[in-house]
C-alpha cells in the first residue's frame, strides 16, 4: 500500500481535509501532514482523522514530503507552490486544488523553481460548507479531477498526478488551463454566481414563503465570501462570459413572456427540461456509487 | 376522526395525492374521490392509497363532496372550480391548490355560482416530480399554505379551509391574491425560471463537469413543460418584475467584475450570503420536523 510516502498538505479544509482523509482511510500515504495558519485548526483536522502530523511552518511540513497538495484560496496558490517547490525533496510532486486554472499555472510556470514539479488539478467536488469538519474521504470518489497539463508539464509528476487521483476515486480529465477556466465558468462559477443573486433579489420578509426551488437555487450561496470573491477576480473573462450567455437566456424569456408567447415559453421551457434530464441519466450512475 | 365527510380531488397528481394520502392516513375524510381525466393514472393513484374512489365524470365525483380540491393545471382550474360548484351540495367548500392566484380568484369571482364556496389556496410544497407516484401523507407538514380570501369570500369557507389546511400539517397565512402572486413570483415562479436559464446556459457536453452547483440550481427545471408555461403566463406581470430585479442583480456583479472591484464583488456576495444564512436558520426548525 502505502504509495505516496509523505504527502503534505496546505490548507485543511474541505478539500484538504477530504484529500487527507482518504489517503488515510485507504492507507495510501505513509504520512500525511497538515500544514496550515493556525494551529488549533490544524488540530481539529487531526482530530478528525484527516491528517497525521500537523505544523504552520510551511518549509518543515514539506521537507520531506514527496506529494504536495496545495489547497489554499486560489490568490494563494501560486505562492504557496512556489514556496514548497523550493524546499521540497527533488522528485517531488507538486499540486494545487483550486476552482481555477490559468492564472495559477501561469503564475508558476513564471518561477522556473515551481514549474518543475508542478500539475494543476481541479477536483470537482465540494460543498457550500468549509472546513475539515465537514471533509470526508469519499469526496472524490466517481467526481471528475481535471488536470491541466501544458508543454512545461513534465511527464513523471503528470502521471503520478493521474494515478493520486485515480486512487482517490476521481475519474481523471485532462484539459488546457484556458479550457478548464472556460467550462468551469459555466458549470460552477456561473451556478454560484446565480445563487447569490437569487438570494439578493427575494426581500427577507418572505423567505418563508420561499419554496423548495429557492432553497435548492441559493443553496451554495451560503460559501465563503473571501474564496469566491478571489475566484471571480481569478477568472473574470470567461465569468462575463458565461453572465452573458445566461442573461441572453433570461432576456429570451422574459420577451416570451412579454408578448405573451405561450409557444415561445413552452419551447424554452421543454429545451430547458430536456437538458436536465440529460444530466439526470448522466449522473444517475454516480449517483448510485454514493 | 372524519371530520370532512367525503372530499374530492380534480387532479390526483403530486399535490391531489398528496391530500388524499394526508386525508386517508390521518383518517379526517369518511371518502376520498379522486377525479380525473385518465382512469388508468386514477387507478395507480388508488393503488398507491390516495384515494378511496375513482372517476373520470366531474359531476359524479363532486355530487356528495363536502370539501373539494381542484389540483389541476393552473389553467383549468377557474373552469373546475365552476363547474365542482354547479354540482357539489349547499355548503360545500370548494378550494384550489393553483401556484398563481389573482386571475383564478378573478375568474371564479366573476362567477356568480363559483364564488359562493370558493376560497384560493396555494399549499407551498411539491417537487420537479409530477405524479401521484411522488405523493406522500406529510407534503404539507411544516409547510406554508397561502389563503387568499377577498371581500367576496365567505366566512364559513374560509373558516373550513384554514381547517383542512392546518389539519393536513400546515402553517397557514393570509393575504390578498395580488400579494399572493407578487410574493411567488420572487420565491418560486423566479427561482424555477432561473434553474431553465442555467440548464440552457450549459452545453451538454460540459454538464460532465458540472459542479454541485449545477446539479441543485437546475433542479426544478425537470418540471412539467405545460405546468409552467401556465403558471408563467398566468403571473406575467409579477414574474417580469422579477426577473428585471434579478438582472439587476446580475449587472450590478458584472460591473464589480468587469471594474475588477474586489470590494464591490466582496460586498455582494457577503449579503447574499447573510440572506442565505437567515433563510437557513428559519428552515431550521422546519427540516427537524421532517
């Protein structure tokens, strides 16, 4: 077993915490480190299960680490790779886990130290809730992992990176970061996006009239306000982009409406509903390994 | 117990289902009737134990009702509340279960003989599910339901209705059919419209790396097409207004995205995630219940 030796990780929250608890769950590390700012956080997470040792001393958790996982807010990352990559035993493998790609893997690959060992990676898995307290060890398992390989990429991290997460039980997808950032602005930043603006829109007077749509439709809006302002900064064009083409939507229906259309609202509606069913079979399978 | 006598249902889907089921497991009504237009979904509906008879004849099925419920489409349901009152004996109540109100009760208002029974009711529970399949006795339990009395509304079925309501599990509240559809058209018919924007915003084949996010702001897009398109036709003007302060909401983020405002995009997003937290702390004593 034990296939990643050391694996440090920095930031152990969701993310880093449902890493950590699986590598130790499935006994695939010899060691998981948890590295973080503070102390008694780090301390809950160990508790938890979710890592090994903990320390807020960046250069001692990595130095013998030969997997980092850098979870930090994505303004955080480069940085953070950067900083394990000078320290970490050569070899090593350098991750992040952030929700967005092209400024991050830019950024590194800048630092002729950090590129080296580095492979950006995107678990698609997550919740509205923060914290280890919240991580589990089948967070990963049948999501999509999107690694963002580039001509720096060396090909001995890339597929140990595969293979980390393959283990994890994430299915692996391989993409530019530019194409990451792109489709992840509609699928999660786009959805975020529209649940804090549903939120906005509904007086608090009558949230207890608020139905189950409205509940399900703002439900990720209770994240962090600091990780996802960094990531709308981080990945503005494709947002606005993404905005964009939804608003179109919306002004297409609202002109239905407007005139009174019923054909016109019957088909936007239908194409709708045959586009969710789509992803329902799709999922469904996945849906049944939980 | 039997404190209805028999009731009859026009609509035996989620919501007529759901009575019946209600009424039947609690043992309030001495008979359900379910009516409908298809003896085949009426026979499943009876199978499933929401109902204790069935009929596809109106007239029949109202002739001995003390309570009627009209869960049809919100379309037909001025026309059955009608027709139910022509038919149903002196002193029956007579109630809808329609998502829009002001042009239902307008209608049955203008009806000399409709009027005299009928009090408009929104119960605010139901699902992306259409069907009696999806039915269950405690829909209502901890769930709002709207009554919408008018100076025409008489005092005895109104008196009844309240009754009916709190008796299947519900909070019941008052207020005219215009604030009625004012109210939905932000808490529902908008979140509803937006999950069909979002599920059309996403090409399919991005939905396999869809987050969480996707997945729950979609959700009540499965919906029944002729359903909605009713519903929105029926609260055209509200529902317009709405979508206008959403799109407000969504410009006021592009331009703090767009200017790269990280204080502006930062305050956004912290009140919608303030309302949220509100909305979920409400909800609270409401999901312990479940």
């Amino acid at each position: 077993m034990e296939q990643f030796g050391t694996v440090a990780i920095l930031g152990v929250g969701l993310i880093g915490g449902s890493i950590g608890m699986a590598l130790r769950s499935e006994r695939l590390a010899a060691r998981v480190v948890g590295v973080g700012r503070s102390l008694q956080t780090l301390r809950q997470a160990q508790e938890r299960g979710a890592i090994d040792q903990a320390t807020t001393d960046l250069d001692e958790g990595v130095r013998d680490a030969e997997v980092v996982v850098v979870c930090t807010p994505v303004d955080r990352i480069p940085r953070d790779v950067c900083r394990a990559a000078a320290i970490a035993p050569g070899g090593a493998l350098i991750m992040d886990a952030g929700s967005t790609k092209r400024k991050i893997v830019e950024s590194v690959e800048a630092d002729p130290v950090g590129c080296g060992p580095f492979v950006g990676a995107h678990p698609i898995a997550g919740s509205e809730r923060s914290g280890a307290a919240f991580a589990r060890p089948t967070l990963f398992r049948g999501r999509a992992c999107v690694l963002t390989p580039t001509p720096r990429t060396r090909p001995e991290p890339l597929e140990r990176a595969r293979d980390f997460w393959s283990k994890l039980g994430a299915n692996v997808v391989e993409m530019s970061p530019a194409e990451h950032d792109e489709v992840l602005a509609y699928t999660s930043h786009l959805p975020h996006a529209l649940a804090a603006a549903l939120s906005l829109s509904v007086p608090p007077a009558w949230q207890l009239l608020a139905a189950g749509a409205f509940r399900d439709g703002t439900r990720v809006a209770a994240a962090d306000t600091g990780l996802w302002t960094a990531i709308f900064r981080d990945n503005r064009g494709p947002l606005l982009k993404a905005l964009s083409s939804f608003q179109d939507r919306v002004a297409a229906l609202k002109y239905a409406v407007m005139t009174d259309d019923a054909e016109a609202i019957r088909k936007w509606w239908d194409e709708a509903r045959q586009l969710r069913d789509l992803y329902d079979d799709r999922q469904a399978p996945r849906e049944r390994d939980e």
